[in-house]
C-alpha cells in the first residue's frame, strides 16, 4: 500500500487527497471554510498526540495513529501536540523545537485497525489517517482520549483555517 499524499500546510488547499483504502475515486479536497465553522461550531474533537508524531503526520507521510484502545469514531479530528518530551531525542535541535502543547493541525480518522501495510503502524489499534494539514501551534492544555476545546481556543483553531484559505487564492 502507497503512503498517502499528506497536505503539509493549509496553504496548499489544492493538493490531492487520498481516498479511504477501496475507494476507486480520489475523495474531492475538504471545503474548508465549512470545515472551519464545525470547529468554531465545536462539532469537531481534538486527540493529543506527542511530538515528533504529529510532525510526522503533516510532514513525513505517517498514516496511522497507534493507540491501545480502539474507536468508532470517523472523520474529522483536531490534532493536540502534547507538551510531553518524552518520545522527542533532546539532543536533536530540530525535535527540541518541534511545538509542543497545543493545537497543531488537523486529520481525518477513516478506519480503526489492528494490522496495518504501513511502516508506522506498531500499535495494538491504528487510527488511518488522511488529509492531515498543520495549522500554526494554538497554546491549549491536552487530555487523555478524544476531548472538546474550550470555544475561545476552537475560535482561534478556526481563524486560523479560514486565515490559510484567504491567503492561498491563486493568481492570474
């Protein structure tokens, strides 16, 4: 299986996205201008990860989350970077500055499995990610599982998104 395309930044809104494993046809990008009200609307939960594995995420193709528990939720997340320095090698200057300790992007959840064709995948569960975007860190306290940002901090998550699709018109 082919990692997926993943969208770096929000700034290129008009990159591919990669459809959920079976689909024949390429899933249209997401509007994210609708998507930005869901997060403002609070219809979207955020997920703390640690760094380095949401950098990974945007930047480096990692297409799964590991957990030791399963979900049933699909769709869209808030990705959280933990402020935790536990899984980063402090001796490396670029993980060192890696964001830490509020909201750095966002991704789809498309499945839940436990065996996965993908070289991240070392969980017992494996939440498939797809359209993952970084967003500039919004400061915010993490949680333990899936959890609601307060509506100051989604607002902001928000403007960020339609700030990005603002300043990505293409020109003639």
């Amino acid at each position: 299986m082919a990692a997926p395309t993943v969208i770096s930044s929000i700034p290129n809104i008009h990159s591919p996205a990669i459809p959920p494993a079976g689909e024949q046809e390429k899933a249209p990008m997401p509007d994210l201008v609708a998507l930005a009200a869901r997060v403002a609307a609070g219809d979207i939960s955020a997920l703390s990860i640690r760094q380095p594995y949401p950098h990974h995420i945007f930047h480096d193709g990692k297409d799964v989350e590991n957990r030791d528990w399963p979900t049933r939720r699909r769709g869209w997340i808030i990705v959280h970077a933990g402020i935790s320095k536990v899984e980063l090698d402090m001796d490396e200057p670029r993980e060192r500055g890696l964001p830490r300790g509020g909201v750095v992007g966002m991704a789809r959840i498309v499945d839940c499995v436990t065996e996965m064709d993908s070289d991240w995948f070392f969980g017992r569960y494996g939440f498939v990610l797809r359209d993952a975007f970084a967003l500039p860190l919004i400061p915010c306290r993490g949680k333990l599982g899936f959890f609601e940002l307060d509506e100051g901090i989604r607002a902001q998550v928000a403007h960020a998104i339609r700030a990005a699709v603002t300043t990505d018109v293409p020109h003639g």
